[in-house]
C-alpha cells in the first residue's frame, strides 16, 4: 500500500541556496529508487517569516521507503543537509486511507 512521508525541515535564509542544491541532489537519487512515485516541496509562508519546508514524498510502500531512508547515499546527503541547518530533519510516515474511511 502506497505510503506519504512529510518530511519538515528548518532553513535559515542563509543556508537555502546550499540546502535547496542538495534536495535537487535527493530528490535525483530517489527518483532512481524502486518503489518511488513522486514527491513536492513546500515552504511555509503563513505565518510570515517561517523557516519551515516540507517534503511531500510518495512511496509503493513502507519497506520502499525505508529502503531509501536507510541507504548509504541518502544518508550522506542527509548528513550535510543536517550540517548545514544545524537542526534535526522530521519524518513521519502516513498510510493513505482507502476511500477515506477510517480503519477499525
């Protein structure tokens, strides 16, 4: 079953070109991945000012994620990434709800 991950990041003003260079970088590397489908980046803007981003990123299934979550060139991005921002990215992981009914 097709999974949603939200990926948030904090981005001072200073560190977006490099933190945006090395997403381009992610997101070229995952696209090769089995079991990616897309994703979307976004950036916060209400309220103003925010240094919020969020990756939306759709996978085949969870093991498909974590695959790519836990491989070595993913996390070598990731590390200058965190460098970088100086902040720890979040990850959550959603399943889709069929029809959107809740399961029991």
């Amino acid at each position: 079953m097709a999974v949603q991950v939200l990926i948030r990041r904090k981005i001072v003003k200073e560190k977006v070109n490099e933190v945006a260079n090395l997403m381009v970088d992610l997101r070229s590397l995952a696209r090769a991945q089995p079991g990616y489908l897309s994703s979307e980046s976004l950036k916060c803007i209400d309220p103003p000012g925010d240094e919020d981003y969020l990756i939306r990123s759709t996978w085949q299934s969870h093991e498909d994620w974590k695959r790519w979550l836990h491989s070595k060139e993913r996390k070598a991005i990731q590390n200058k990434i965190d460098d970088l921002t100086q902040e720890r990215t979040e990850y959550n992981v959603y399943e889709v709800l069929v029809g959107g009914i809740f399961p029991k």
